[in-house]
C-alpha cells in the first residue's frame, strides 16, 4: 500500500500573506475549541511535509528548520516510516505489550540496546513520550538503589508532567501555576561557557561539592541531565563536566541518567550525544526523533538496573505500540542507509560556517553553539550580554512570513535553535540560513 501524492517540490515559495486565509479560519476554530493553554508558536496550519519543506494549507512551502522539535529527522512521511506503518496498520494496531506481545517490540529494544553507548549488558523498556521515559526512569534508579533523592540542573527540560515539571529549571511556560510538584528533587549549577567563565571540571566540582553538603552522596538515586540542554537553549557543556559527574556517580553507586529525548538518533553527529563526551550512562531517555513522528519512547540502560523493578513495575497501556514500533524500526533503518550521522556532521558544518559568519557581522548574536545539526544562536543587547527575548521573538515572525520556520528556546527566551531534518538539502539549507542572516542583521537595527 502507497500513497498517490506527487513528490513534494524542495523549494520555498509564499503565495500568500502569512499566516494565509485558511491557517486564520483554522486559528478562529481552534481558539473556539482548543484549551488556550496549548501554545501556538507560529500561525500556520501544516498539510503535508517532506524532505526540508513543510507545506501550510494555504500552499505556502516552508524550509523546515525545526523537524517538529527533532521528531521528523528522516524527514516528515520518510518512505520506510511510511511503509511500515501501513503494513503493520493493516495488522494488527494493538493488542498491550503485557497482554499479548508482538516482534516489533522487541526488535525496537534490540535496536536501542546495540545504538546506545556502552557494550554491556542492556535491557530497554518502551514508552510513548519523552516525560514518560524519563519519569521511568527515574522510577528504575530509584528500585535500583533504594534511595529517593534525584539531581537535576540549572537550565534543564525533562518534560510537563508532574515529576518531570519539578525536574525541569524553566517556570514559564512549563511550570507556572501548577504546583506543588514531587519531592525529593534538587537543582545544580550547570556548565553555561557563555555566561560563567568556569572549566567543565570547576563547574562540576561546585556542583558536587554541593551535591555532597545539601543531600549526601549515599541518599542521590540518580542524577538526571541532558548532555545538551535542549529547552534551555542548547547549552553545550564544557570539557570535562558531564565526565567528572559521571565518575562521581559512579563512585558512589548513583545512576546516571542522560536524557537524549531531543539529542538521540543522529542529530548531533554521533548516534548520541554523550558519544562526543566519551561517557557511558547508566541509563538513557529517548523519544522524538525515534519514530519518525509517531508516538515513541525508550529507557535503555544496563540489564541488573532495568532488571531490578518487580514484575509488573514498567509498561502502559500504550507504550511500544506495534505501529510505533514500526515506525521506528523504518526511521532507524533509514538514518542507516542514507549515512545520517555523517550527514549531520556536514549539515553542522555547514550552519556552524555561515551563524559564525552572522556572529562576526553583528553583536545581537553572542554566541553560536551546538553539535551536528543541532545549533543555535543566543542573542543578547548589543555590548552586553543581556538576553534579548523580544528580537529572538521578531526574528522567528520574520523568518517565517519569509518562509523559513525557526524554533525559539533558551531559559530567557534569547535562543533561536535550528533542527532541520537530517534529509534537507544543502542548497535548501544554506538558503534558509542566508534569509535568517538577512533577517537578524535587520531586526536586530530595529529599537
């Protein structure tokens, strides 16, 4: 079974004003039914995507620089995803894990066991969000160990939910109003190189430092961080800082959980992102860019970790759907047939070239950082380093009305962060990232 869609055309074009008159009927209609508690970043209303270009209802084509938040890095409708889930639809759609159990579940495991770092013994459980494999997670650290007492950090996203929320640094819009939320949580500094002039291993050392004075290294269950903080801006730690946590975890019989939800799966050039640090963690959160867009979570970690819950203590009614799955099992096979970890080193070289060439050209621009194709920039008032939320928010309206999505992010709301599918051509690409130039230099004389 196929689709008869024609090839979606890899090019820009804005036919009309943005957002278009069928994206503002749908607006109407959504805030006549929809919470206006679920956010809009951009206007627009998607009808089909591919490649680098999504395309809005109206007919306007976008160069994708989000991949719907590094979910669709094969790229939206890949034909493997595509392909699989129509078979397996056809099926069977679900029957629980814990009921009945189908292959494609455990071929999903199996994948993560052998892509995730480390050669030992492992053992994964599925899940259907990022939030959800987290809170796993840290469900499985604290069976392990016995003890109650999680390690968080400055700048962090774990997820909405409300374990996840005590986790995550950022109160609006994630936080705000919500509470209380679960005990036993404790924040850290981080390693910020833009904003503190420490080394990774003096950032780490006041960290356990700490660690050690306000909880007791024999009381932490886990420390939980994301090897790049997504949500918080992208913030790429210094050398040394997640090794020195994690030899300290390890010295003291603490799980340590990397959350690759947004890192995992080819976008930062390796299969994850603790690849590059040279650290092996304990466990590993994974999501979005695993299915292809469909619903997927993991925790993968070593077997006597995973293997400590009761029987009965991991699963949900819906985690490894057999559909998902197959999803997943396209999108792995795809991010191996076309070679996407080396194509987002190349995708990185080549947004790392022309945002340093836009850094040197303006002084809204502080910083450019990142890994793969996983870059951003942290704008700031010129002379200072002050974030600048409001042109962060100028720019994306712009970008967008000139047919280039953009992502904002950053704890100060000062970050345009780039995710392009891993698929995106590089004439598409430097394309988008010529007009994102053009409209930081502008915006950024405005006010």
């Amino acid at each position: 079974m196929t689709t008869d869609l024609p090839e979606l055309v890899q090019q820009r074009n804005v036919v009309t004003a943005i957002p278009g008159p069928v994206s503002v009927e749908l607006m109407a209609r959504r805030a006549a039914s929809v919470s206006a508690g679920v956010g809009a970043a951009h206007p627009i209303f998607a009808a089909r995507g591919g490649g680098g270009i999504l395309l809005d209802v109206d007919g306007n084509s976008f160069i994708d620089m989000g991949s719907g938040i590094a979910v669709t890095s094969v790229g939206n409708s890949a034909p493997l995803v595509v392909e699989g889930v129509q078979e397996q639809v056809a099926k069977l759609t679900h029957t629980c894990f814990m009921i009945a159990g189908y292959d494609g579940y455990l071929d999903v495991c199996e994948k993560l066991n052998e892509l995730t770092p480390g050669d030992h013994e492992k053992r994964s459980a599925l899940f259907n969000s990022g939030a959800e494999a987290v809170e796993n997670a840290i469900k499985v650290a604290r069976s392990y160990t016995g003890r109650t007492a999680i390690v968080a950090f400055e700048h962090g996203y774990h997820g909405r939910t409300n374990l996840t929320m005590g986790l995550t640094a950022k109160a609006m819009p994630f936080k705000h109003g919500f509470g209380p939320f679960a005990s036993e949580i404790y924040r850290m500094s981080t390693s910020y190189p833009l904003r503190d002039s420490r080394s990774g291993e003096q950032a780490a050392a006041e960290a356990i430092s700490r660690m050690d004075a306000e909880i007791g290294a024999s009381d932490i269950a886990a420390i939980i961080i994301e090897p790049i903080m997504g949500e918080g801006g992208f913030v790429v730690p210094a050398p040394g800082f997640l090794r020195a946590l994690t030899d300290y975890a390890t010295a003291n019989g603490i799980v340590f959980i990397a959350d690759e939800v947004q890192t995992g799966f080819a976008r930062t050039g390796a299969w994850f992102a603790s690849d590059h640090e040279g650290i092996v963690p304990d466990l590993v959160t994974t999501a979005k860019g695993i299915a292809g867009g469909m619903p997927l979570a993991g925790v993968t970690g070593r077997a006597e970790i995973m293997d400590a819950v009761h029987v009965g203590g991991l699963g949900g009614t819906y985690g490894g759907n057999p559909v998902a799955c197959a999803a997943a099992l396209g999108s792995i096979q795809t991010m191996i047939d076309l070679d996407l970890v080396d194509r987002a080193k190349q995708i990185g070289d080549v947004m790392n070239r022309q945002l340093s060439a836009l850094a040197e050209s303006t002084q809204a621009v502080a910083e450019v950082r990142g890994r793969g194709a996983l870059m951003a920039i942290e704008l700031v008032k010129p002379g200072t380093l002050e974030p600048d939320a409001a042109l962060t928010k100028r720019i994306s309206a712009a970008c967008l009305r000139e047919g280039v999505l953009v992502l904002t992010a950053g704890t100060y709301g000062n970050v345009l962060r780039f995710l392009p599918p891993l698929v995106i051509g590089f004439a598409l690409l430097e394309e988008a990232l010529d007009i994102i130039t053009d409209v930081v230099k502008r915006e950024s004389l405005v006010g």
